[in-house]
C-alpha cells in the first residue's frame, strides 16, 4: 500500500483490480488559517479513505469525478472563500462563509453558503468541516458535492421545528432532493441531538414530542429524520459517526446506485423509530461494515407506491436493536427482488430477521447467508418475540389485497434465542419455496419478560397467546430443511412447546432431510 499526503484527506489506497475503474477525487493537502489553500488532485477508486483496514469495491459509482471544462468565474464569491483545485474543483470550507464551529449558535446560512459556493462552480465541489461544532437546521446537498466531515467535528442537527422545512418530507437535518453524485464522509459527526426530542423518558420506552401541528404526519412519528437521499443517484456514504436522531436515522428514498458503508450509528436504545439505516423504493445499493446499535430497526428495506426495490446487498455489519435487526416492511407497496445479506452479526436483538409482508408488493428472492445472531424478548411494547427468523404475509387492513413472499433462502444460520422461527402467511397469502439450510438454533431462555406469545404486529391478529415452539409454520407452501438443529436449553418451561408446530393443514410439501431436536438430560443436573 502507498501512502498519500498526511493531511486530514490523505488516504490509504492499494492496487486493487475491479472490473470498472471510475476517478474519486479528493484532497491531498492540509487546511491552514491561511487564504491560500493549496491541493492537488488525486485519482483513485472510489471508496478509498481514512481507515486503512477498508478497500471499498463500489465500481459502479461516479462520485464527484473531475470535470475537464475551465472554471467559469463567479463574483459572488472572493478567493478568500473559494479556493480551487488543480483540476478545476472548488473546496469551499465552512468558516469562511461564516460559520464559527463553535456550537454556540445555528450556522444553517453559512453552512448553505458554502455548498452552494461550490455548486455554483461547473464540476461541484468539496465542501469542508474542520473539527468544531456547527448547529444547523436543514441544510440542502446540491449535485457534484462531497461533504466532507472531518474528524473532530459535529454537524449537530436543531431540536427546532421552526429550523425545518414546512414540510414534513423534506425535515431532515442533512437533505439531498433530486440530485446526483453526492456523498458524504470525512470521520466526523452528524447528531440529531434526538434526547431532545423526549417529553418522558421511560425505561420500556421514551414518550416523544410530536410535531403534528398540520396533520401532516401521525402522531409521535412527527420528528425529524438525520439525513436523506430522495430521488437521487450516484450515493455515496462513508466513514461517518451517525447519533442521537430524533427519528430514522439514514434514509434512501427513490434512489439508484447507493454506496454505504463504514458507518457507526449509535441511537438512544430506549427511543422509538431510531432506525438505523432506511431503503425505500431504492435500487442497486451495497451496504457494508457498517456498525449499527440502535433502538428501532436497523436495516429496514421497505416500497412505496412509486416503485419497487431490487439489488440491495448487505454485508460485514454489527447490528444490535430493540426492534428488528434486518427487516423487509412493514412498507411493502411495490415489489423486493434480489436482495442478499451476508455475514452478519446480531446481539442482544428483539427479533433477528424479519420478512413482513402487508401491502400489495410481493417478496422474491432472499438470501441470508453466514449469520450468527442472539434474540431475546424486550417490553411487549417494542414489535417482536425475539423470533431468531420471522416471516408474515397478511392484509395491513380489510380493503388490503396483500401481495406474496417466496424463494426466501436461510443458510448458514447459528442463533441463541428466547424464542423460535416464526413462518406463516395467510389465507391471502401463502409462503412458498422456502430453504433452510444449515441452520442452528439453540432455545434458552435470558430474560423475565413473558413468554408464549406470538406477534402478529403490524395488523392481522396482533398479539395471541401460543407456547413457544421451535417451528412454527402456518400457510406455508413448498418448504425444504436441510441440516436444521433445535437444541432446548430448558425442558421445565410451562410455556415451551412443539419442536415443529403447524397450523392445521394450512402446510404443504415439506422436505425435511437432517432436522433434530434435543432437550437437556434431567438426570444431568443431579
């Protein structure tokens, strides 16, 4: 490996060989107290940063690449603002369009100055936070723009409706709306200072503020989200500390071709629809080491009515939540297909890996391939039974025709849960071409919270009464177990049931080749 500069912007890079070689370029100098800022342009791979341990290979990406046009003058802008690189790229840093990253008052207008600045140039820019702390409303990402976050600083997001669009689609702290080739990175912070946002901290759950004032959005779910992409393409994340949000934390909405990866998010466990990371109606998108440990689900594929999602990877990501760790839905308007998750670890979740079906969109083809995780049961208030794997297809309401989940494949699964897999669809809805292979789950029991009972939240049938069974299957079609192991922990359980627990004659077509159960020897504790 070749070391490159030993600025805030030096990066790590290796001879790596990847079918698409596109220029990511970034700054190779040092920022000083001067007017005069000296860079010079770098070309690499995309992905390449701070952390020398990480190659990223998004090669479909087109982030920020030079422009070979000349810079076209702007005398809205002084050179004391602007700087230029040698490839014609402004870099526009923050506190000389005003801001002092003092975290002492809202810089939303220099912060919006300078991205502009850089925008307003042909080829877009780099726009720079030295370490510091700069309050901000809703700040807008504008096409050919990298912020850039540097270690040491926080971009801390207002507690303020009045520093927020007035509406309530665009009320994000950071928000790229209809643009492409952005990203950002840098080492550094963005907060949504979200424990501002609670009106009564609870130990089972925070009580939230809402900002319902126009009906525009329900209930307590009236709060602001950290940063979006809508209809954007051309995305790239990385290497960013996300914390505290108020409500979602990274939300792609409508969006192609999205690179993340390399993030650590933290959000207040106790905090509902902390969501870690949110793609709705998004195509081709790679996720990847990525540090999740949040209240509310952690990756959270979901449609709108606009269209559908497909090519989503998931790899190399720490995820601990109180809600779901990777969950498909609840939102399943349009159709999923070709998603594949790999390589996970899951610790101390609610509910491990969720498919829930409630809308009209259908679910085809699912992998989840090499994961280990740990389930365990919370406050009933918070959705799940720590279901190591759940599957549920049923109508969201009466007027719902409720779309269909198959070939959903499960390999490679070690878990140590509360509970067992939960698999049913409906009379709507029956599941099919189901694959479990190589799948362990070990039933013991961690905490006091009641058991036997299954979760059919959102609608359907709620919250019921039933044992814990290892299995449970209902409305299923087509399922094959392959090398599928139950090893009960406990066998003095008053709510632990049937190893393979199926609904009436609701189940057909089962293959099982390899599937065991085993229960603790009582005579071993004598």
């Amino acid at each position: 490996m070749e070391l490159l500069g030993s600025s805030p912007f030096s990066l790590l890079t290796s001879r790596v060989t990847i079918p698409f070689l596109l220029l990511f370029c970034v700054l190779a100098s040092s920022f000083s107290s001067s007017t005069t800022l000296s860079v010079a342009a770098v070309e690499l791979l995309p992905g390449f940063h701070t952390l020398p341990e990480i190659a990223a290979v998004d090669d479909f990406l087109e982030l920020g690449s030079p422009r070979d046009s000349p810079l076209r003058k702007n005398k809205k802008y002084g050179k004391n603002e602007l700087e230029l690189r040698r490839d014609g790229r402004p870099v526009c840093e923050v506190t000389k369009f005003g801001a002092a990253g003092t975290g002492e008052k809202y810089e939303t207008s220099a912060i919006q100055a300078a991205i502009d600045a850089c925008a307003d140039f042909q080829g877009g820019g780099v726009v720079y936070f030295a370490p510091g702390t700069f309050l901000t409303g809703t700040v807008f990402l504008r096409s050919n723009i990298t912020l850039w976050i540097d270690e040491g600083a926080t971009i801390l997001g207002s507690p303020l409706q009045s520093h927020f669009p007035l509406s309530s689609s665009q009320w994000y702290t950071i928000l790229a709306q209809d643009v492409e080739n952005v990203g950002v990175t840098g080492g550094g912070v963005v907060s949504g200072q979200g424990l501002k946002f609670v009106v009564q901290f609870q130990e089972r759950k925070n009580v939230m503020v809402s900002w319902n004032s126009t009906d525009a959005c329900l209930g307590d779910e009236c709060r602001p989200r950290l940063i979006g992409f809508v209809n954007c393409k051309n995305v790239h994340i990385w290497n960013l500390v996300l914390q505290d949000p108020a409500y979602w934390c990274l939300h792609i909405l409508n969006s192609d071709r999205v690179s993340i990866h390399d993030l650590n998010i933290y959000g207040d466990f106790n905090t509902p629809n902390t969501d870690g990371i949110d793609i709705e109606s998004s195509n081709n998108t790679v996720i990847k080491d990525c540090h999740i440990d949040t209240g509310d689900d952690a990756i959270c594929p979901k449609t709108n009515a606009d269209g559908p999602l497909h090519n989503l990877t998931v790899t190399d990501c720490w995820i601990r939540t109180k809600s779901c760790a990777v969950k498909l839905g609840s939102g399943t308007y349009a159709d999923f297909h070709s998603l594949h998750f790999e390589r996970l670890t899951i610790v101390d979740s609610h509910r491990g890996l969720g498919l829930q079906l409630r809308d009209s969109g259908s679910i085809d083809n699912v992998s989840f391939v090499n994961i280990k995780m740990s389930t365990q049961y919370y406050d009933p208030s918070w959705w799940g039974r720590a279901e190591p794997i759940y599957i549920t297809a049923c109508p969201r309401s009466a007027s719902t025709k409720v779309g269909s989940i198959s070939n959903v494949r499960f390999i490679n699964i070690s878990a140590i849960s509360e509970n067992g897999m939960f698999i049913t669809g409906s009379k709507e809805s029956l599941l099919r071409g189901l694959t479990f292979q190589n799948v362990s789950l070990s039933m013991k029991r961690s905490t006091n919270f009641q058991g036997g009972m299954q979760d059919y939240r959102p609608g359907c049938q709620g919250l019921i009464e039933h044992s814990t069974s290892g299995v449970f299957m209902a409305f299923v079609q087509d399922v094959n177990m392959d090398n599928v192991i139950l090893d009960w922990q406990e066998n003095n359980l008053s709510d632990w049931g049937l190893p393979l627990d199926f609904f009436h004659s609701s189940v057909n077509k089962i293959s099982l080749r390899g599937f065991s159960s085993s229960f603790p020897d009582p005579s071993s504790s004598l």
